[in-house]
C-alpha cells in the first residue's frame, strides 16, 4: 500500500518483543489515528483484482498488534461499567463531519472510520477496522462488524449483521459497495461483496456456501476455493427455497433455503426503497 508505517507494523507483528516500549505505543497511535481518518483500511478497491477488491493484510496485523501490547483498564462512564484494552480508547467523534449517533447504548469502537453525516440509530455496533463512508445509515440493532467495507450513501437496516474478519490476516472481509440497501435481518459474511446498488430483501442471508440462484440472468453466482461469493451490481435479492430432489428430503417434502435474485434495479426499486432525507 506504500503506507510510510508499513513496514514497522509488519516488524512489530512478525517479531513480538519481549516487552512493549513508548516508541512501540507512539507507532500503534499513528497507525490508529490513520486508521480513524480513513488513511488506510483493511480493504480497499482495486480495479486490477478479479473482485475490485484487495485485502491490506498489513492493517489487519496492525489492529491485531493493538489488542496484543494492550492491557485491560477500567474505561466506565458513570453508572455504565467497562474495561478493554488501553490502546484501544473511547472514540472521538468530530463534529464537522457531522456524524449522527443518536443516543441509547450505540458503540462505535475506536479504530472504525465514519464518513461525513453518517447516522447511527440505537442500538447499533461498529467494531475496529470497520469503514463506513457518507451518507450510510446504520440502523438499531445492525451489526458492522471488524474490518468490514461499507460504502456511500448505503442503507444497513434493523437487525443486519455484516460481518466482519480479522483473522487469517489474509481474509478478505464483507463489502457492501455504494448506494445499496441491506433489508432487515440480513446477514451478510464471510468476504462476501455486495457490488453496487444490489437491494438485499429482509431476512437475506449470504456466505461462501449458499449459492445465489439468478432467475434474471439464468445462472447461479457462488464462492470458489479463491474467490467470495459476489452479488452483481443492481441484483435486487430476496430469501428464496429449493426443494430436495431426492432421498428422504423429497418424500418428507424438505425445502432448502437459497437467495434468490428476482430482479435487477429499476426506476420502480428506486421509488420502492427510497429514503427519507429528513431522518438524515
């Protein structure tokens, strides 16, 4: 990524000493505060991948090395009781972005980048590593998970896990591109990618073992030893069935679930999902 803290983080992660230093701490502290402002991420686009995406293992060995030099302090605020690991503190919040985080036991962790106005309702959770760009609501009870890739002016509905990895360092984490709609209760894991302006229908779940059956384009999008399950740019996807053809599952009449992708984006789905600019 040509970072200039690459290469220490790379160092200070493959060679662990045998105690941590003050100049060990000052090089976490940079590397967080670039992580905080969106200067580096655990993942990135990248036109010449396969995917459009490229895993920057190096941040991950970052974050990883913060959780390893940390010791657990007492972080309670008031009445509320809290300990976790020093290098990682309470958040800071920047009012020019103008970022909403609407009061009622929200956490963002410190480590997640939150872009301009976004807006969290409660209770919602953003873990460390998590990159949230403009514009995105991240709605009560939704789930950002580590590491995990969300982007412009996207919808993460009531209930939505998006999950998250930062371990095996080489993992690539869940993406959701720009402008798209994740229904609620949805799940979405496992490096799965979600390009742009896809709609996930409530109650959608994806990972790398249940095929994506594409009724539009008359095939069927799956993961593979190398690469993740992707969703094609504008699929509007809802939680489907497929029956069992044989053995006791046909004489029982057992059904499997499968998403399903019913349409592609239109003028119609636009209407249907838009979002009311007044709550932002």
């Amino acid at each position: 990524m040509g970072f200039p803290l690459h290469a220490e983080i790379e160092t200070l992660f493959d060679h662990k000493p045998a105690a941590y230093t003050a100049a060990h701490r000052e090089l976490f502290t940079l590397f967080l505060a670039a992580l905080n402002a969106g200067r580096i991420r655990a993942a990135q686009p990248d036109p010449a991948s396969a995917t459009g995406w490229r895993v920057n293992a190096w941040v991950k060995k970052g974050i990883l090395v913060g959780f390893r030099m940390g010791v657990n302090i007492d972080m309670s605020v008031g009445a509320l009781s809290f300990r976790d690991k020093d290098t990682y503190p309470t958040k800071a919040i920047p009012a020019e972005n103008n970022i909403r985080i609407v009061p009622g036991g929200s956490s963002v962790r410190d480590g997640v980048y939150l872009g301009r106005n976004v807006t969290c309702m409660p209770p919602m959770y953003n873990n460390v590593g998590a990159y949230v760009d403009d514009g995105t609501m991240v709605d009560s009870h939704a789930l950002v998970g580590s590491c995990a890739q969300v982007g412009k002016n996207c919808h993460i509905s009531a209930a939505s896990q998006i999950g998250g990895v930062l371990e095996p360092v080489g993992a690539l984490p869940v993406i959701i591109e720009d402008d798209v709609l994740v229904g609620g209760n949805c799940g979405v894991y496992e490096g799965t990618i979600v390009k742009r302006r896809a709609v996930l229908g409530t109650g959608t779940i994806l990972n790398r073992s249940t095929p994506v059956y594409d009724l539009v384009r008359n095939t069927i999008h799956r993961a593979t030893d190398d690469d993740p399950l992707v969703v094609p740019e504008g699929a509007v996807v809802i939680a489907g069935a497929r029956a069992i053809t044989n053995g006791p599952g046909k004489d029982w009449g057992i059904s499997v679930y499968t998403p399903v992708i019913v349409k592609y984006r239109d003028a119609k789905t636009d209407t249907r999902i838009q979002l009311e600019d007044l709550l932002r």
